[in-house]
C-alpha cells in the first residue's frame, strides 16, 4: 500500500470505520512508515483534544432573547439590501426610454451604412496616381483585357471582376 491511500485510510481506521478486509494492509503499511504513523499519531492527538473538550453551557433564555432581539429590528426597507448597499430600482418609464434610445441609435448607424453604400457607383479609375500615367482608354477597354486585369489586379491586389 501507498502512502496516499493509506492516509486517505487513517482516519476511517481511527474512528473504527475502516471495513475489516482493508486493515491488515492498513497496519502492515503503518508499521513500515513512519510518515503515516506520524499522521495517525496526529489524528489521535486531535480526536483526544476534541473529545476531552467541555461542551460550551448556553443560557437558558437565550432563543427567547434572540428572537425578541429580532423582532425590534426594523424591517428592511424594500428594494434596500443590508449587506450589499442600496439596491436600485429604476422606474419602468425610464428603461424603456433607454430602450427606445438604443433602437434609434442603431437604426441610424443602419440607415448611414445603407446611404454610404448607395447611389452613383465610384470612379472606375481605380486610384489617382495610376489615371495618371494610363490613358482614358485603359479604362474604357474591355474589362476581360488581359493587360488591363493585369494593371488592375496590381493595383488592388486582388482579380478584377468585370
């Protein structure tokens, strides 16, 4: 046996628990080690001291004073949490014009995106320093043009799609 199960063991064997099968395993591993004895030394010394203690007397009144101590505190006030602090209760009017202001903010970020992304088409002339050097044909060619994708794909890095 290990000395991980038999620590595992130590305090089942102590308060008598230990099934009989697992014992003599027990015993034989305690009288080789001296690490586990030491601990089962330890839970003996432990269960002595909590064992010989004296049990603390309560008063005989002590729930009646307890329960009437109780009693005179004031209720907690509601939506207030003692422990945590003041609990906010925000109005139901209030959330919903938060709501409400949310739904338009998003509406105009939608409604920005979709003017940007519309009307008149850009520019064929894919960049101004590139019209510069080409002339107005290159750009009025057939857009299947090899030498055109060629330039074209240069410039964006990407296949020109016609």
């Amino acid at each position: 046996m290990d000395c991980r199960t038999a620590r595992k063991l130590l305090e089942p064997w102590h308060d008598g628990l230990l099934p009989a099968p697992q014992r003599p395993g027990l015993e034989e591993h305690l009288h080789g080690c001296p690490a586990c004895s030491e601990a089962l030394q330890e839970i003996e010394e432990l269960g002595a001291l909590l064992s010989g203690g004296s049990v603390l007397a309560l008063p005989g009144d002590l729930a009646v004073r307890i329960v009437r101590e109780a009693a005179a505190l004031e209720p907690p006030v509601r939506g207030h949490r003692s422990v945590a602090g003041p609990r906010l209760v925000t109005p139901w009017w209030l959330r919903t014009v938060a709501a409400s202001a949310a739904l338009v903010v998003v509406a105009a970020g939608v409604a920005a995106g979709l003017w940007a992304f519309s009307g008149e088409p850009r520019s064929q002339k894919p960049m101004p320093a590139l019209a510069e050097w080409l002339p107005d044909e290159a750009f009025e060619a057939d857009p299947r043009d090899p030498a055109l994708d060629w330039v074209l794909t240069e410039a964006f890095g990407e296949e020109h799609a016609p």
